[in-house]
C-alpha cells in the first residue's frame, strides 16, 4: 500500500521476464495487454479516478507519487472503500499518441465494516495512475480516448453500468496552460458557447415565472459534460497564464459586453473554455495571487509596508526555468502594489504584459533574484536507486557519512564545480550583501518551487540577515524537521491547508507531510461527495489561505479566525479549530499562563521583599524605606498584572501575537524576562541603597 505506484508495475515487469527467461514453465506467460474490468454483475454506478501524476525519476517525483497515492487512498478510507486487492497493483498496456504506456491501476469496494455510516454513491471505483508525460501534446484527446476505451471494456462486462470520470490534475501550471490552449484553439466555437451560456444563466434567473419547458433542451445541452477536472495542485494565478493566449480575458469581456469584468471570478475563464470542451474544472487550492495577498497582509501585521517612507527593502528569490517560478513573484509584487484598503485613487494600474523588472520599477523597494531549479545538483538515474523515497534527503549525504546531522546537505556543496549550484547561492547571497545593508533588508522572499532548494537558500541567507522575516509559500513537513529549524524556525508560510483537515473530515488519518497531499485529499473527498462544494469556494473569502510559523515543534496556525469559520463557533470548518482563542482556550492552558505570567513572578518578589524586611538590622531604617519597598512591591502587581491582562487581550483574540513558551516564535517569553530582569535591578538597587544607609 505505500509502494510508487510505477515502481511496483516496473518490478513486477523486470521479476516475470527474468523468470520467463529462467524457466521453461514460464513460457507461455503474457504480460496483460488489455484492461480487464474485475466487478461483479451487482455493481450498477462505478467512478472512475485518474490522477496524473508526474512519471519521471527524480527522487522528488517518486517522493510526489507516494504522498499522491497515500493521500487518495486515505480519502477513499474515510469514504467507506477498500482495496479489493491490498497486496497488488493492476496494469494494462494502452497506446497513448502513439506510443504503448503501462498503466497502474486499483480496484476499490464497499468496506463490509465501515467505521461511520457514510452516503455511498458508487459501488465501486477504480483510480488509474496515469503518467502526466504520457498525453503530452493533445492532452484532452488523448484523456478521452482513454476514457472510451475503459467505458468500451467495462460496458462489455456489464452493459447495464452506469460511469462517471472525475480526474484529478494536472500537476503543474505548464501542463493546465497546454489544456487551455487545446481547449480554445476554435475562438469562434468558444463565442458561439459563451454566448449560449449567457443567455442560459439569464433565462436561469427566472425560470420560476416562465412557463413550458422553453430553456429545457438549452440546458441539458450546457450541462452536458464528458468528465469532470479537480485541480488540486495548480496554483498559478490564470490572469497570468492567459496573457499571451490568443483570447485574453478584455477580448472574453468585450466580445460579449454582458460579462461583467469586475465580478468575474479569477478562474472563472477557465472554467468556461473548459466547460465548452466537455471538461468540468474544479479548483481545490488557493491561487498564488490569494497566497500572495495573505502574505502581503501578515507583512503588514508585522510593520512592513512598502508604501511606508521608513519602511525597508523587501527581496524576492525565484527559479527562472519553470512557470511556476515566473510568475509567483509576479503576484506577489502585485499584491504589494494594490491598496490595501481598496482605495481607487491609490490603485496601481496593471497590464498582463507587465515583466517583474517593470513591476520592480513601480516598487522601487522590491528587488528580484533567480537561481536555476535543482541546486543540489540531483539528477534521474536509470537504475533502481533513482526511485528510492529518501534518495533526495540521504543520497548526497552518502557523499560524506561523517557529515552526521547535516541531512542532505554536505560539505562538498561548498565546492565551485560539478552539478551542485550552492556556490552560486553564496556569491548571490555577498551579492545581496553588498547592495542592500543587512539592516535595509526588512523581509525576504524565498519563493522555489522545490523544497530542497528553499532549504539551501535559507541555510544560505538565514545568518547574514538574522533580523530580516523570511517567508515562502506552501507548507511541508520537512521545514520543521529538526535538522533544519536552524535556518527555518520563524519561517512565515503562506498556504492553502495545514497538514490536515478539521477532524470531521480527517477522521483517523494521520496529518499528512505537505499542503499538497492535504489538498488531493480535499479533492478526493469533493469528488466523492463527502465535502460540499460550497466548502471549497476559494473566490467567497470563505476560505482564505492559512499561514503558519515554523516553531520548535512544528507549524504554529496564525490564521485569523474569522478566516476560514476557525473560530469554534460551531460553524462548519474545512480547517482544524484553532485552540488558542478565548472560545476554545483550555482550562489548564489558561492557568498554567495565569501562574507563570503572575503569581510566579509576584510570589517571587513577594519572597525577596518579605526577605528584606527580615534581614533589615535596624527598625527605624525599615520604617524609613517601608515606604519604597510597598511601592515597589505594588509597582511589580500593576506591571506583571498589566502585562498578563495585555497577553490575554492580545493572543487569544485570533488575531494578536500568539503566547508559547516551548515553540521559540513568541514575544511573550521576552517581554516577561525583560519586565523581570528590570523589575530585579530594581530591586538590588533599593537594596544596595537601604542596605548603604544602614551601615554609614
């Protein structure tokens, strides 16, 4: 069950033809060529789940198909569906433009003992992994196929079954971008729906006052779909992806005036050019422009606003070479730029065709780097090795074993040769250094695309610029990891989900390892109807994203809580409760921070104080300084007092700095050591002086 999917066909493969090659009994033994449904004749409704995935080599895709397999599996658990077959993978052969590609695949039934009565849809379902390289080209086209051919198999087992295909993907932003730009490659057809449409949603809005069934045939005609898209790992902002295609989003609003430019929905292009193509698109992640606006917003909190005369220099590193890479910083910038309070004479004018130098120029305190992706210098290798799930965290460190605690970076990194790129990221880093002082640089942006690569970057950067806030986006488990909180702890990231989702909906399964792997579950459990859709509508503010703090013991929520409906109030959530509100605070959490906040420290003067009116020698210096050390004593109740009823007021409103003592991102823990050690000079001072004239 947590084998690549790839990886176990691939052996299975190399394993039988090794033995049809040792053993004459194994002659004859074929390599299934065709699909062969497995169901029984009772089985009436199956849905059928493809999800693409990356098939290359890279340890890293290896390590995303593993995450990509636990987290479908996992919602189909939650679901009420087991394997029908726990100890093997299926696979077919199919040409796919072309060429013959092996196809895994799994069968999943009714589990005879569910943990919690569930609505069941489908008495079955069978999730395809399919290789996201495979369709390159006519992506679509390929995809239906595909699709005939299985609805063609199934049917011949059992014509009387009814199939419905939901798909998860794409991957990546290049590959949604190549779909659309399948997807709209007749203009005139796509007006032609477009205009169709219109007048549906029209008539749509008063269908309740007109009579007969004249809207009839043009709806089931629109609501004619071939299979539904849930994307749950494409981020990228489609303003920025339809740029350069030849319908834009001012050619989609001016060809029919009725579309309304300002209300219309950030992905609502897509989803019409791909609903006229057959294709229901179904986001279930946040758009970099909605990450990048709940960074900017956090930025604020912490003081740093760029409109601001006195405020400093923010840095943004990117990789070049993807889209992904590209256009984050974009985004971001943009974000930056808009007004915060939606003021129209303060609004920056934007254009599709800005470059992120000419949006640079516009902030003159953002600054922008790049690196090329893969700075450790890993790369595919053809052997078995290549697939292992640890090969990125442990392979180079096999380089130097004695390197102990270093994880997968190693000395040699230091080198200016070979594939590994960490020397430039140090030249980059004394190039940073060189033109922006350290106390210019308020925060800084590390904003990759691989996880390996915004970890060297913060090893890098971390200790020349101890005062700046380092922030990314997308949460994964192996920032907090204890090798790493070194160059990461207080790390802000920006993020769609946590690590899990609130406990109706993640039941017994574990927190996964990457907001990516929570979303694919999201998604699972949205096409499995588990999850309303109306609980994944990222365009109603209702789910905004989360961001995080990377503490000693792991990732800290500071998502406000009117955010997302995490505020206990009883609500429906998507997302866990957070815990350190008034409303949901624990007792003993309450009196733990009562105690160490102010009776400890009270009861800790209140012992010095009763010491010295004990050791006073003579009776008629005590009444002399009586009078100073109550006001003392009095002066470190309001202080300690003031400070409590101040973090009360301030952590546990959802939106104030948070109180931990054990997570190192708190201020709280200072400000009582600071109000202390001052409170404790004092009072040597009054010592030193009663104790000076008593002696004289």
């Amino acid at each position: 069950m947590w084998q690549d999917p790839f990886q176990a066909i691939e052996n299975h493969i190399r394993h039988t033809q090794t033995k049809r090659e040792d053993v004459d009994a194994f002659k004859d033994t074929k390599i299934p060529k065709d699909f062969r449904p497995v169901i029984g004749s009772e089985i009436k409704d199956i849905l059928i789940l493809p999800v693409m995935i990356t098939a290359g080599r890279y340890a890293e895709n290896v390590e995303d198909r593993l995450r990509s397999r636990y987290a479908v599996l996992s919602a189909l658990h939650v679901a009420g569906y087991v394997p029908k077959d726990a100890e093997h993978i299926g696979h077919f052969e199919r040409a796919i433009h072309g060429q013959t590609r092996t196809i895994p695949y799994e069968w999943f039934q009714l589990d005879p003992f569910p943990s919690q009565e569930m609505k069941i849809n489908y008495g079955a379902i069978l999730v395809l992994w399919l290789g996201e390289e495979y369709f390159s080209g006519k992506r679509l086209e390929g995809l239906r196929d595909l699709f005939n051919y299985l609805q063609e198999r199934i049917k011949n087992e059992s014509p009387l079954t009814v199939l419905t295909v939901k798909v998860f993907g794409p991957t990546n932003s290049t590959t949604l971008e190549e779909i659309i730009s399948e997807a709209i490659l007749n203009k005139n057809s796509l007006y032609e729906y477009l205009k169709k449409m219109h007048k549906y949603l029209e008539a749509e809005k008063g269908l309740g006052s007109i009579k007969g069934d004249t809207f009839k045939e043009e709806q089931i005609a629109l609501a004619k779909k071939e299979f539904e898209m849930y994307s749950p790992w494409v981020t990228v902002d489609p303003r920025l992806m339809m740029a350069k295609k030849s319908i834009t989003m001012p050619m989609f609003v001016n060809k029919y005036k009725e579309v309304q430019s300002k209300d219309i929905k950030e992905d609502a292009i897509f989803k019409l050019i791909l609903r006229q193509s057959g294709v229901d698109l179904q986001r279930s992640i946040h758009t970099d422009h909605q990450l990048a606006n709940e960074l900017v917003h956090e930025l604020r909190r912490r003081g740093i606003n760029i409109r601001s005369k006195n405020s400093g220099d923010i840095i943004l590193i990117s990789d070049w070479d993807t889209f992904y890479g590209r256009a984050l910083p974009l985004s971001f910038i943009r974000s930056l730029l808009e007004d915060p309070e939606g003021n129209e004479k303060n609004k920056q004018i934007f254009n599709l065709d800005d470059t992120i130098s000419s949006l640079a120029k516009k902030a003159k305190k953002i600054h922008t780097f790049s690196y090329m992706r893969g700075i450790d210098g890993m790369t595919s290798n053809a052997d078995d090795s290549a697939h292992s799930p640890t090969k990125k965290s442990t392979g180079t460190a096999q380089k130097n074993k004695n390197d102990a605690g270093t994880g997968y970076f190693t000395s040699s990194f230091e080198q200016p040769a070979g594939q590994d790129q960490f020397d430039y990221i140090r030249r980059l880093t004394e190039r940073i250094k060189q033109e922006y002082s350290k106390d210019k640089v308020c925060a800084i942006g590390v904003l990759g695309n691989d996880i390996y690569d915004k970890l060297l970057i913060l090893r890098a950067l971390r200790d020349q610029f101890p005062s700046a806030i380092f922030f990314t986006t997308d949460l994964d488990a192996r920032l907090f990891h204890h090798t790493e909180l070194p160059w990461t702890r207080n790390l802000i990231v920006a993020s769609s989900y946590g690590l899990q989702l609130h406990p109706d909906y993640q039941r017994a399964i574990p927190p996964f390892r990457s907001t990516y792997q929570t979303s694919l579950f999201t998604a699972t459990l949205q096409a499995l109807e588990i999850i309303p859709k109306e609980e994944i509508d990222f365009d109603n503010h209702v789910n905004t994203p989360r961001i995080f703090e990377i503490g000693h013991r792991g990732a800290y929520d500071l998502t406000p809580v009117s955010a997302g409906k995490s505020d206990s109030s009883g609500a429906k959530s998507l997302h866990p409760v957070r815990y350190d509100c008034w409303k949901s605070i624990p007792t003993k959490d309450f009196w733990f921070y009562l105690v160490f906040m102010f009776f400890l420290p009270i009861s800790v003067f209140g012992g010095l104080f009763y010491y010295n009116r004990q050791e006073t020698n003579k009776a008629e210096i005590y009444h002399t300084w009586k009078k100073y050390w109550v006001g003392f004593f009095i002066a470190c109740i309001l202080s300690f007092g003031g400070l409590t009823f101040c973090l009360f007021r301030s952590s546990w409103n959802g939106t104030g700095e948070p109180i931990t003592f054990f997570d190192g991102i708190s201020i709280w823990p200072t400000e009582l050591l600071r109000l202390f050690s001052g409170l404790l000079a004092l009072y040597f001072l009054l010592f030193f002086c009663s104790e000076h004239r008593a002696y004289r």
